[in-house]
C-alpha cells in the first residue's frame, strides 16, 4: 500500500475538547515530539481566532523542524466581502505556514442554517477562498466539513461544493464526519462515490461520536485516502478525533501502509504519555496499543498462555509501539501470574514449589478481605518476600495516636500524630502535624524513621486514593486505600485495607517505607 500523510490536530481540534488547553510553549514542545515521531503535517491553530494562535505561528518559524509541515486552520471567507476584504484569510496567509486548511460547508441543511446564504453562494465562497489562499500559500487544504451528513441529505450538492474546491485549487480534500455519527459501511459506499466524482486526492478527519472514528479512518483508508488528519490520543471536540496512537499501528502493523518508519513508531506510547503530561491529564491507562493495560494479562489462563507464546493472547508485539507486556496479579491468577511476577522482581519460584501455592492463597484471601495488588506491586512484592522469609524488618512500630481536633466551626481542623519507632533495639518516639490525619501520620513516621534511614527523606507521595468498599454497613464497612509513592529513581504503590480508614492508611505507609528500604539494600544505594 502506497504512503498515507498523516495529519495532526492536536494542536487545533485537540483543544477543542473540553479540559485540555495548551500554552504556546506547550504547543511548541508538542510540535517537536510529533515531528520527530514523523507526522508529516501538524496543524497548529486557528490564527483568525486568538492571540495565542498568532504567536505560534511566529514562534514556531524559528523553530527547526526535520520534517514536519507547520498548518495554520481557518474557514471560507465571510457572506457578502471578496477574500482580500476577509479578515480570517488575511490572518491565514499572514501566518506564513507551510500549509494552511480552510473549512467549507458541504451539507445544504448548514448553509441554510448556520450561514443562512442561499446554495450557490456557498460555492462561491468555497471557490474563491481557496482561489485566493492557492495564490498565496505553498498548498492549501480543504475540510469539507459535515461531508458524510450533507452527502446522506443531497448528495448532489455535497458532490458541487467538492467540485468548487477542486475548481479553486485545492491540494487535498479532506472528507469530514464532523459530527461523528457516521458507520463505517456508510464511509466505504460515499468514498466509492467521491471518487468517481473528483480527481483531487483525498483526506478523512473523523469524530468519534459514534465510537468509529478510528474504523472510518481505516476503511476510508483502504478506499483510497492519501491523508488522514487525527489527533494524539483522540482528544477533540466533544467525545474526541480518530486516535492517530491507533491509526499509526493499525496502518502500518495491520494494512502494511507507508506513513512513519519502525523507530518512530516506537516513540507512540512516550509521544501519547507526553502530550498527557502537557495536557495536564492522566493517561487513559485502557487505551488500545499505548495505555498501561493494553498487553496487561490478568487472567490466570492468558498468563500462562502468553508465556508459552505471547500471541495466544496479544493481537501484537506491545514493543512495535514502544508499550510492554504486563502481568496482573489478582484472585483470578493461576501459578503462572505468580511466577511471572516473581521473575520480574528477580525472585526465584519454581512453580511446584510449595511457597507458589501459598503465596497463591494469600492472595485470594486478601483480596477477598477487599486488597488489591493491580496498583500495589510493592505490597504484593513485600508479600512474596515474606512467603520466601527474605522480608527483612528493619524496624519496628510500637504503637502512634492521630488526634484530629476543630477548636472553633470557623477554624481549619488540626491533625497531629505521635510515633514510637523501634530501630536495632533504640526507641525513636516523634509528634507531627499535617494537612490531614494520615499526612500528619505519615510525616511522624518519617521524622522518627529518617534519623535511622535519611534516604527516606526523597521519599513524596504522589497519590492517595480511599475507597470503601461495598458491604452495606455504613460506616464499618471496609476502606481500601492505595497509596502511591516515589523517589528519585522510581514510583510505586501499596495498599492497605481495614474498617478503619487511619489503619488502612497506617499499613500503605508501612508498605511503602519497608518497599523503599528493601530496594535501596538490594541496588545498594548509600543510607
Ligand atoms: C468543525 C470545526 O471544528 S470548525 C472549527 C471550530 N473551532 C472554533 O470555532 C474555535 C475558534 N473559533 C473562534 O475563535 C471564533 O468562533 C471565530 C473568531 C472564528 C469567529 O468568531 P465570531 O466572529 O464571533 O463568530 P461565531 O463564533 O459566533 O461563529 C459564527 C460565525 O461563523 C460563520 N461561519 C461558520 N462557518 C463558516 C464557514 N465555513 N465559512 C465562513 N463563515 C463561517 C457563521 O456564518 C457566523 O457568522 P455570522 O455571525 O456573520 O453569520
Ligand atoms: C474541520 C473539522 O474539524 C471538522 O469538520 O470536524
């Protein structure tokens, strides 16, 4: 299959989404990542609609991009002026982009109500834009936007206004499902008909309201589509665009189409993971090719299978996208989770060993009792060593008390702990307060601890998360806290369950600092 030009809107529809905002320095980072991972055009902004636009437009000029076309987006001119009189045309071709992509109507419903222009002047419009922007610009693009809909109402007028494009001068037209409700057959017949019509060649820019984004991309694809416009991790206007993070490896892996080379496509999960982080937004950890549990098993059966081949149970290998294979320990694993778990934390199991069997029950047990070792590793790390008799205590808690008190209703309530640590035989006895009873708990185990272990002093805690599990009993029912923590080298979690919300916390803590402990004597970093 011959090269597909992928077209990034990140930096446009993207932030047509609601939460998801980008500063122009953002927006410039953005730029680099995705043309190092060989997106060949990257739509930048809409600078007829703010300042913020403008300035990237100016800003990413100085910018050295290896191979990536910098797009600025915009629409038809207004009803009733020529092009040099439109404002937003003016502002395109005064941002100097490589490329620049106007949106026209394509569906006569839109004209009549959104312009409220009579048919033939919409082509006009469309016509002449495009006619002004080709004489000025390197290549223009036309969205046509509402394709699919306006082709489903008359498909002879939606025919017309892609025919005034091709007139104008369009490079590419881009067949746009902008309200998402399109199915994948409908795509593949209306392409079909396109074709026979036209002569330019043709993009697709899909929205996923129907959730078949990402399938129309494909099929339109495999209809004879040159480009198609996505955007990282499908962030877009209401419920999102076609996820280029699945478009890339479902185009290259799965239809052996040209569009970026092995190595780029091994930078998509850091490039997904980084446009987050600058979205300000976690990951979706269920996301196709990319998310955490992607090739995460869990069920005692896959994982035995996976091990013995890994396409028993993988669609591909997580690596093509630089993602990994991850095993899940829970009640529903089988000896082999355990044994994959163990061979992770460098722990060796034989699974006829009896200790496999025990470490098995444990778990069931626990998380029967309400435990959960999915975002626990360092707990269920912990537990193997204590089935192994490799646990080390390194130190001991005699007792603590968490006083939470409010003196006035318009006061802040106060929380204060006190600790007694035993360390090698010395008692270490520590008060603390915090923003809340188990900070103040947390920052007393640590004062008292870090006199004994002051690497513990790197120790931050990242994520909290209570959860009260279904009992029906109120208030005495069961909370499972999970707690994630980092250093400087790495984050991990532990977890902790009690009717007692301070209890469950007090155990996550412990969890953590021991975790913490034992893998600073085993990589043998310095106290
Ligand atoms: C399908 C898409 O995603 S298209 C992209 C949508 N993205 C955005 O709207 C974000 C950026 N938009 C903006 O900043 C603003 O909407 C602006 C600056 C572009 C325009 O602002 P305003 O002039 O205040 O117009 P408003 O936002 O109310 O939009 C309606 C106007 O757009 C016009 N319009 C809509 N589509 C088109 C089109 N394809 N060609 C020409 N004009 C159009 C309407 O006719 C209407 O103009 P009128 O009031 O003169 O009849
Ligand atoms: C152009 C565009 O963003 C759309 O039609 O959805």
């Amino acid at each position: 299959m011959s090269l597909v030009k992928l077209y990034d809107t990140t930096l446009r529809d993207g932030t047509q989404a609601e939460d998801i905002s980008f500063l122009v320095e953002d927006k410039i980072r953005i730029a680099h990542k995705l043309d190092e991972c060989g997106i060949h055009y990257i739509e930048g902004g809409w600078p007829g609609s703010n300042p913020k636009d403008v300035t990237f437009f100016k800003d990413i000029k100085k910018e050295k991009l290896s191979q990536a076309k910098i797009a600025a987006f915009g629409s038809t001119r207004r009803a009733k002026i020529t092009p040099d009189k439109d404002q937003n045309l003016r502002t395109l071709v005064a941002s100097e982009a490589d490329a620049v992509t106007i949106f026209g109507k394509s569906w006569d419903f839109q004209v009549h109500e959104a312009l409220r222009i009579p048919l033939e002047e919409n082509l006009e419009l469309i016509f002449d834009s495009i006619e002004y922007l080709k004489a000025r610009m390197p290549e223009v693009f036309y969205d046509a936007e509402h394709f699919f809909d306006g082709y489903k109402s008359n498909p002879e007028y939606a025919l017309k206004t892609l025919k005034a494009a091709e007139q104008g001068g369009a490079a590419c037209i881009i067949l746009c499902d902008t309200n998402g409700g399109t199915m994948p057959y409908e795509v593949a017949a209306i392409v079909e008909k396109v074709k026979a019509t036209v002569s330019v060649p043709l993009g697709i820019h899909t929205h996923n309201d129907g959730e078949c984004a990402v399938a129309n991309s494909i099929v339109a694809v495999q209809s004879g589509i040159v480009q198609v416009q996505g955007t990282i991790n499908g962030f877009g206007e209401r419920c999102g665009n076609a996820n280029l993070c699945s478009i890339i490896p479902a185009l290259k892996v799965k239809m052996g189409a040209q569009c970026v080379s092995d190595a780029q496509m091994r930078q998509l999960r850091e490039l997904s993971r980084y446009v987050y982080e600058l979205a300000n937004l976690a990951p979706n950890k269920h996301q196709p090719y990319v998310g955490n549990s992607a090739f995460a098993h869990k069920g005692g059966v896959h994982v035995s299978a996976i091990q013995r081949h890994p396409e028993t149970y993988e669609h591909m290998r997580p690596e093509l996208v630089g993602n990994t294979t991850r095993v899940l320990v829970s009640d529903l694993s089988g000896r082999a989770n355990i044994l994959a778990k163990a061979t992770e934390f460098n722990i060796n199991l034989d699974s006829k060993d009896p200790v496999t069997l025990e470490i098995l029950e444990d778990i069931k047990a626990m998380e029967n009792r309400g435990y959960q070792f999915e975002g626990a590793e360092a707990s269920f790390e912990l537990l193997m060593k204590r089935a192994l008799g490799t646990h080390r205590k390194f130190f001991q808690v005699v007792g603590f008390r968490v006083i939470d008190e409010k003196r006035h209703e318009d006061e802040q309530p106060l929380s204060e702990a006190t600790i007694m640590v035993k360390v090698g035989g010395k008692i270490e006895h520590t008060a603390a307060d915090g923003t809340g009873p188990v900070n103040a708990l947390d920052n007393a185990l640590r004062k008292a601890l870090e006199k004994f272990y002051p690497k513990l002093k790197d120790v931050k805690l990242h994520d909290y998360k209570v959860r009260v599990l279904p009992a029906g009993q109120g208030t005495a029912s069961s909370i499972r806290v999970l707690i994630e923590s980092g250093d400087k080298e790495s984050r991990w979690g532990t977890v902790g369950v009690s009717s007692n919300v301070i209890e469950a916390s007090y155990q996550a803590l412990i969890d953590s600092i021991e975790y913490k402990l034992h893998r600073d004597e085993e990589t043998g970093a310095k106290k």
